[in-house]
C-alpha cells in the first residue's frame, strides 16, 4: 500500500476536522460542566468527545497511524506517521462562551510536520496547510505578508501573564517592540498571521498539540516558526513559539527575546 502524500494527508485533515466541528457546537453557550485535569486546566465532556470522534475518524482511514491527543495521550505504532490532535484549544474561551476557542489537527511523519489545521468552528473558519503546498483560508489561497521593519510591525503576543510571571523584563521589551501590540489567547493568531493579517505572533508554555499542527499552516504560508532560540519544533521543543512571515524581522525577534 502506497504511503499518503502531504495532499492525501490534508484531505483527511481537512474531513475530518469538518466532521468533527459539529460536536463542541452542540455544547457552546449550554452551560456545560467543566471539570479540572490534574494541571488544574479546565475540560469538558465537549473536549472528551471531540476527540473521540477524530481518533476513530483518523483510525478508519489510517489504522497503522499513530496518534497524540491532548485529552486521551498517545497511541503509539510501529507507523512513521503519527497523528496529533487537540480537539478544543482554548478551552477557556469555550466555557466562557467566547467564539475564539479553535480545533486543531496535524499529521507528522518521523517528526516532521506533513499537514495541518486550525479551525475555528465558532468562526466558521479554517486555516490549512500542507508540506511543498500552498495554505488556505476558507479554500482561499493565502499568504504571509511581507515583513515591515519590526518599528512598524502588528505583533500578538500569546499567553502574556505566563510571559510576565517568568521573565517581567522580556514582556516589556516585547510590548515596546511594534507599532501595534497586542494580549490575546490560543491559536486564532497563528491563522491570522498565516492569512498576511498581522506579522508577529509570540507564544509560550505551549504542549505539541498546542503547536505541531500550526507548523505545516506557517510554513505553506510562506512564514517561519521555531521555537525562541530559533531551532525547529518537535514534539520535544520547550513549548517556547516564534511565528513570523520570515526573513529581518524574525532575526530581530530572536534577538529580543534572547
């Protein structure tokens, strides 16, 4: 059996994750329970059965695969591909009932980022990519902009009372660094800069599900991702993001965030 292709893979990518928009639709704005995990994050039974569906959707079309899921762990196989899932990011913004919690799902082979999606289900949006192919918004081609000087740059910055508990002086910078600064939460950003809306976007204290799926949406895009000392993500990376179109001002990023 022939292997899948970085377009077989975003098909599937891009089916299953339609299929399984429907579920935490059905439980946004109800008022539903929330429980705390062990690292006291928040998830739902909306979480739980997100995730259901996508592994056994991934399963039927790919039985060797492996998986990775935020809510239910890894499925490990002897398969180079493994599959990495997290059914709502932004859990946060789920229960709150703000529409800017995202879905996403991406396909690694030996490690290395193949396809992937952020989708907004909320929004109705999604951002998809694929590996020597180009990214989409809503099946729109899309790309980065090209990057102004970073005087002039509109940067987000992800996850900014973590950045400030561990490092004050680093998020000062950071907000200095732009024309236009602003906080924001979880994964809509990275679809943002992907479609040429923005420059920059910073993240932190983030687990692989949070962003292997991302790295195929940049990089189709035209962009660059690493983590903040600039080496590529894996599933092993500190959880540190750098998401930008590329080029100065992603070397000017680095600079201030080491």
């Amino acid at each position: 059996m022939n292997e899948p292709s970085p377009d077989d893979l975003l098909k599937a990518v891009l089916e299953i994750s339609e299929s399984a928009a429907a579920i935490p639709m059905r439980y946004f704005r109800s008022g539903v329970a929330v429980e705390d995990k062990p690292d006291e994050s928040p998830v739902t039974i909306a979480d739980k059965e997100t995730e259901e569906h996508i592994r056994r959707a991934i399963l039927e079309r790919f039985p060797s695969h492996g998986i990775f899921g935020e809510e239910f762990g890894r499925q490990e196989t002897d398969s180079s591909f493994t599959w990495i899932v997290d059914p709502i990011d932004g859990t946060r913004s789920f229960i709150s009932g703000m529409p800017l919690f995202g879905m996403l799902l991406g396909v690694l082979r030996d490690g290395r980022a193949e396809a992937g999606i952020i989708r907004m289900p909320a929004l109705g949006e999604y951002f998809a990519g694929a590996r020597g192919g180009g990214a989409t918004w809503n099946a729109r081609p899309i790309r980065c902009r090209a990057a102004p000087p970073l005087a002039k740059a509109s940067i987000i910055i992800n996850e900014a009372e973590r950045i400030l508990m561990d490092d004050p002086e680093k998020l000062k910078r950071l907000k200095n660094a732009g024309r236009l600064v602003r906080f924001a939460n979880d994964c809509y950003a990275f679809g943002l800069l992907a479609a040429g809306q923005i420059d920059v976007v910073l993240d932190f204290d983030l687990q692989p599900y949070d962003y292997m799926p991302v790295v195929p949406v940049i990089e189709a895009a035209g962009g660059t991702i690493t983590d903040w000392s600039g080496r590529s993500l894996g599933l092993d990376s500190d959880g540190s993001v750098l998401a930008t179109g590329g080029g100065q001002i992603h070397r000017e990023m680095l600079k201030l965030l080491t």
